[in-house]
C-alpha cells in the first residue's frame, strides 16, 4: 500500500497535520475514531468522501511514522 496516494500535508489545511487527500480529515481524527471502537463502517457512513483504501492508507501511515521513529518507554520517563 502507497500510502502517499491517499495522504497529504499541507501547511494551510489544519495547521499542515497529515489528512485524507481531497478532504479535511485528519490521520489522527480516523485513529481516534478506531481507537474509540468506531468501525470501518461507522466512518464510512460518518464520512462519505472517505474510502476503504484511504482507511488502509491511514494504517500504512501510522506504521511507517511509528517505524522510524524512536520512542523511550514510559517506565524510564517516570524514573
């Protein structure tokens, strides 16, 4: 999946966070949405410019970013 097909960032469409091309919704509003216990459906239904790719998009997204970035565990911040 290329995501880059279906993702955008633009400095003057909400503050240049990546979103849905064509649209004005963010990555981070469809990760919400999931991690809320919305369905493929629900979104679809909620958001009709939106596509089961660009769902997928968002995955393919989010797991490239996670990927190359690095994260400290929470436990050795709170030490």
């Amino acid at each position: 999946m290329n995501w880059k097909e279906f993702i955008v960032a633009d400095p003057n469409v909400l503050v240049g966070k990546p979103i849905i091309k064509g649209t004005q919704l963010a990555v981070e509003l469809i990760l919400d949405r999931l991690a809320d216990g919305w369905s493929q459906e629900d979104l679809l239904r909620s958001y009709p410019r939106l596509t089961p790719e660009a769902i997928q998009a968002v995955f393919a997204f989010a797991s490239e970013t996670i990927r190359d970035e690095q994260f400290v565990s929470i436990e050795k911040l709170s030490a």
